[in-house]
RNA sequence: GCCCACAUAGCUCAGCCGGCAGAGCACUUCCUUGGUAAGGAAGAGGUCAUCGGUUCGAAUCCGAUUGUGGGCUCCA
C-alpha cells in the first residue's frame, strides 16, 4: 500500500458484512429502507448458535423414508399414551426425525422410555404401512373429526397454494400402520420392521410453524440408523462433540469463562487471551503484507448515525443503547458506518484505491437471552473486520486477493475454506446493469483462483453478491465463519463516498465488507472443538511445559525455560513437588505440545528430553538446538 | 423473548419421603527427590444462585428473579 493517501469520503457499511462472523446468517442490512423488516432484522439475529446446522440444510438422504416412518411409530406410541395429543409435523432430518405434539402437559424423561418401548413393540410387531388417497373434502374432513387441527391447517395450505399457483386440488395420501393413520406425502418403508436401531434424544418446545405468535408444541427428537453399528457411531460422534465442547474445554484449559453480570460476553483468561493475541497477531502481519491499514472506531455512537445509515428504523431492538446529556447513543452492532467517516475525512484519489481499512472493532448485540451459546453466540464479540474501498476496475483483482487470504490464513490451522457465492436475491438494491457486471467479476475471480465453489442463486446479501465461508471440523460439521461482500450501493451511496478520477470527475467506489476469522470468539469456540482443545504448536496458549525430574533441577529448569523465552516460546516451568509423572498427567491434560524432561543426565549435557503429547519420547536434544527448532516450528504457522 | 430442564466447595458431582452440608480432583502445609499420564499425610474451603412463601424445622416443598443447558418453519 503504498500511495494511498487518505481522502475524504463517506461511507458507512452494512451491516451484514459483518455478519459472517459472529453471526453468520443472512446479511442484509439495515439500510434498505424498501426492505422488509422482518427480512432485515434476520440478519441480525442470526437464527442458530451453530451455523453447521444452519449450513446442512436436509438434503435428501436414502434413510429418510424410514426415518420418517420412526416418525409415524413415535407419533403412534404418543398418542397410544395421550389419545388427546394434537399432532404438528413429524419430518426425517438429518441424522434422525422429530415430531411436534400438544399434549396436555411437559414431556419427561420418563415419558419418552414408555414412548421408546411402545416404538419397539410397534416394530416388532412388523406392521405394514398402507397409502391411501383421499378426495380433498373427505381427507379434510377426516382429520376435522379426529380433532386434529394442525393436519387440516397444513391440508388448508396445500389447498391455497394449489389454487393460487392455478393447479389442480391436490390428492390427500394418508398412511396408515397398526392403527394409526397420518397424513402424509410418503414415502415410507414397507412396514414398522424395517425401521433400524433407533434411540428417542430430547424433548423441546418448537412453536408451531416456528413462529412465535403461534403455539408452542413440544418436540421429540430422535435418531434411527440402518444397523446397531451405524447407530454407535452416531452416539460415539455426540459424545464426542460433548467432550469437544468448547464450554467444557474453556473451562479445563483455563482460557475464559462466563459470568451473570455480564450474560453472553465471554471472561478472557491469561492463557486465552494469549491464544486470541496469537490469532490476531498473524492476522495483523497478514493484513500488513497484504496492504491493510489498521483503524480503531468509537464504541459508542449517537443514534443519528444509525439513522442515517438506515438501521435505527429496524434494528434498534438489537443494540444496547443509552443516554447520556440528552442525547442517545448506542453500543455499536457493526464498524461498518463508521469506517466511512475515516474515508471521507478528505479527499480522495483514483490513486488512493483500494483503500483497505481493517478493524478489529469490539462489537456489541443485544441477541435475546435464550439464544445465547458459549462463544459461537454471544452479545460481545470483537471482529477482524475490513472494508476495502475500490474503483469497479479493481473488482476482480481484489476479490482474487481475498480469497486467497482467506486460503493462507486458515491454512495456518489446516482447514480448507469451502466457498458459496450468493447471487443477487429478488428483493435487491442497486441497478441490475452494475450487479450483473460485479457478478460476472466475481465469477471470474473465483474460476481464476481455482477454488471450488457452489453457487446460490438468490442468496446474496441485497446490497451485495457475497461470498460466504464455510468449513468442515475434525468432526465433519459445518461452521460458516468469513464472508466478503461487495457493496455496491448501500456504503458507497447511502454515505456518498466518492473519489476523484483520472480527469478530474468526481466517481463512486465499491466498498468491499470482509472478516476473514470472523467473530474471533467464534473462530476461537470453532478451533477448540476443532482441535479439542490440542491447538497447534504455532498459537498453543503453552506451548512447552519444563520438567525438573526432582528440586535440585529447578534452577535449571528456569534457565532453560529463559532461554526459550528470549526466542519468544510460551513456555512454564512445573516445579512443583508433585513427581514428574504427574507433572507429565497435568501438562498432558493441559493439551501441552511439548513436556521438556530435565534431570541429571540432560543438565549435564546441557540437552532436554522431549516428549510429545502425543506420547513420543525423543532423543535428548541441545537447549540451543531446541530453541531453535521450535521457534521455526512457531514461525511456519503449521496446523 | 418463548417451552422444558438444571443451579450444592475453584472443578466434577453425591445428598431418598424436610431433621447438624459430603466425596474425588484442585488448593495450603509437611513428608517424599521420584525417569515419561496420579507417592503419602494433615489442613483449609460452602449465605446449598438470589428473593419470598409453607413448616417447629427447608439444600430438599411452593412461587418469583437471575444465570446456564436442550430447542424454537430440514414445512403432510
């Protein structure tokens, strides 16, 4: 970056941008004043605390059909139990089924093995399910006389929607086993006996519909698999993911913690907060190279800027706000806004661009209390935030850029960025002439960068085509984390940003929103359950504990440990009474990656003896020698 | 926000049908000076989340509050 001089300009962001990160659903914002509210406020709150649900819409498995006829068995086994209950839907999801009930009250535990063992009896008594069509009257008014409100609802609906697409009544199939009919679209087993080894999961309130002016029912979840052994896995992969949480493993590695006076903002400790300087370390020297400027904006702002950007109208819910001399500010949801106050603080050049500003700006939402999750939903989160301002000839070129910092950067931790470009949606600002040609721009940057990418029509951000992020963890789940936007009207225009062409005439940039970790409290919260907590040796909170075998080789112990330090290794020294071998159980269960073993034989060559944790034993090595190789091993930033 | 569940020592958890608050780990002290995942002993540590109610008596029963957890359109 070299010329860029400053320029004024104006500016102000969307919000989604940001969006990916923390939040990472739907990125619109808030500026739109033709937009829907509703639509608007989905960004920012985002639906989920983890976006691998949101990510793995359910897509068509072979083991639906019987998942969804364990969901006939569950639904018949509830209403064996309460013949009063009401029935809402009971679909195959992935990985299992649910079904929604009113019953006449809360579900418990209890409830659910008499509903597991009534299922097997179902089973086991191997019966055959039985389609049968209706004329739309008759299947109406069937489900009327069993009381069964929610059925003629969605039947209502199916009727309405065929007639406003001008199509025929559609037929009403019903599937019958034992006794107990649904109606349903099918398809299903041949009969209960094919239904796999299954296990009911959890009970939780749903409202009908998922909406939350309509009733809340209450939700039975459960898995089914082909065979027992699929089944384990299944289970295994559950515990796992419990023992992988990063809640429990904040807690055990000491790196943060939550507290009732501040819900939702996580308590960074020493040993996380040296992880999260790490992270933002090597984004910092990223971003250096690559031509970045680093800004810092206010936390607090007055209302009129989110006025004047358009989101006090719908997202002023979603922010803390406060007064203060009559006047009301706010805790900033976003940098976007005000990082087009730094643009506009003079004039800018074509020469000045791309101008890219990167902020690592501590965000705050007011996201409602029941949705909050440990670090991957949150109310305080801080974001590696930048917004790049480019003429329309830089596009391309910039894009390409970004995506391959994206690629570098989580190469550090050996997770391979999948990318979906979401294309212009229905409802979208800005002239189509100018998002076909940033489309086809980002396209070709995309084919250029030889990445895989999917496409979704219609899925971008409506001031912008974007690019979301996702990838894959050690367990196969999907986290969306970084996302770029191109803005191509909501900064540049709502703030009149502009700069001065080669001849003088005064033209409109393009502002492109990125965060590439994302919401580093997310990032963090996704690396710990990617890694279960064994980070890699570049950004480990310790990276090496010494060993003194007994107290006559702490002193040496401490000079080695100096030593390493001088070489910027985070290393402790255990010098406690405890024996080595426990000293090597907690360092161990510290997910250490290195326990230096010092006694008499090493003290005297002046070697250490290394073990990994991963249990290897090496060969004595030099203090010098050791110093070294581990401060390459930190500089190659290798998962 | 809404439904359900949960909240006991720093951590993980016992504590039945109301009757003097427990264990393991961690911590402190002492002994032990030990070669690759727990050496031994003693000690300290709790307003049983908070507020209110029932009761002779509440960690325990009831209510409210706060927080946490599982969820809240993968549409018959």
């Amino acid at each position: 970056m070299s010329e860029q001089h400053a320029a004024p300009a104006a500016g102000q962001a969307d919000p989604a941008a940001r969006s990916g990160a923390a939040t990472a659903p739907s990125a619109s914002a808030a500026a739109a004043p033709a937009m829907e509210s509703e639509e608007e406020l989905s960004f920012i709150a985002p639906r989920r605390g983890s976006a691998e649900e949101m990510l793995d819409a359910h897509a068509g498995d072979p083991l639906d059909p019987m998942r969804h006829s364990a969901a006939h068995v569950m639904a018949q086994a509830v209403l064996e139990l309460f013949p009063d209950a009401r029935l809402g839907i009971g679909p195959a999801i992935r990985d299992g089924f649910y079904y929604d009930f009113e019953l006449p009250r809360p579900l418990t535990p209890d409830d659910l093995s008499a509903i597991e063992e009534r299922m097997r009896a179902s089973v086991a008594a191997n019966q055959p399910f039985v389609r049968e069509e209706l004329e739309p009257d008759a299947g109406r008014q069937f489900f009327v006389d069993r009381g069964q409100p929610y059925k003629v609802e969605i039947l209502d609906d199916l009727r309405a929607a065929a007639a406003s697409a001008g199509e025929p009544e559609p037929v009403v199939s019903t599937y019958q086993h034992g006794d107990f009919i649904d109606l349903c679209r099918g398809p299903h087993v041949e009969s209960t006996g094919r239904i796999g080894p299954f296990r009911l999961l959890s009970v939780a309130g749903a409202y009908w519909r998922g909406d939350e002016k309509r009733p809340m029912l209450q939700r039975i979840y459960g898995t089914v698999w082909a065979n027992q052994e699929d089944l384990d896995r299944f289970i295994w992969r559950r515990e796992e993911a419990k023992r992988r949480d990063h809640r429990r493993l904040g807690l055990q590695l000491d790196l943060f913690s939550f507290h009732d006076v501040s819900p939702g903002s996580a308590f960074w400790h020493p040993k996380g907060q040296r992880l999260w300087r790490t992270l933002e370390t090597a984004m910092r020297e990223l971003q250096e190279r690559r031509g970045y400027q680093e800004v810092s904006t206010p936390i607090l702002v007055s209302k009129k800027l989110w006025e004047q950007s358009g989101h006090w109208s719908h997202y002023a819910d979603d922010m803390f706000k406060l007064e203060a001399e009559g006047q009301t500010f706010s805790l900033k949801p976003m940098n976007c806004p005000e990082s087009t106050f730094i643009y506009r603080s003079r004039v800018r050049s074509y020469r000045d661009l791309p101008l890219r500003l990167a902020e690592y700006g501590r965000l705050h939402r007011n996201e409602r209390s029941g949705v909050l999750h440990g670090l991957t939903r949150v109310r305080h989160f801080v974001q590696d935030d930048a917004h790049i301002f480019v003429r329309p000839d830089q596009i391309g070129s910039e894009i390409e850029a970004l995506l391959g910092e994206v690629t570098e950067s989580y190469s550090w931790f050996g997770l391979e960025p999948h990318f979906t470009f979401g294309t212009r949606p229905e409802k979208a600002l800005g002239d189509p002439a100018l998002w076909d040609r940033a489309e086809t721009l980002i396209r070709e940057a995309l084919e250029r960068s030889g990445v895989q990418y999917r496409i979704k029509p219609g899925d971008g951000a409506f001031y912008a085509p974007k690019i979301d992020i996702q990838i894959e963890d050690a367990l196969g789940r999907e986290w969306q984390t970084a996302t770029i936007q191109v803005d191509l009207v909501m900064l540049p225009e709502r703030f009149d940003l502009t700069y001065v062409d080669e001849e003088g005439h005064l033209q409109r940039p393009i502002a492109i929103h990125r965060a590439i970790y994302g919401s580093l409290e997310r990032f963090i919260g996704v690396l710990t359950e990617h890694f279960a907590g064994a980070f890699p040796f570049w950004c480990a909170p310790v990276q090496a504990v010494v060993v003194p075998i007994a107290s006559r080789h702490n002193d040496s112990a401490a000079e080695l440990a100096a030593l390493l330090r001088a070489r910027g290794v985070r290393v402790e020294v255990d010098d406690s009474d405890s024996r080595m071998q426990n000293k090597i159980r907690l360092a161990q269960e510290q997910k250490v990656p290195y326990m230096l073993v010092l006694g008499d034989r090493e003290i005297q060559a002046r070697s250490v003896a290394v073990r990994t944790r991963a249990g290897a034993q090496e060969p004595p090595i030099g203090w010098e020698a050791l110093a070294e190789r581990l401060a390459a091993e930190a500089a190659a930033r290798r998962p």
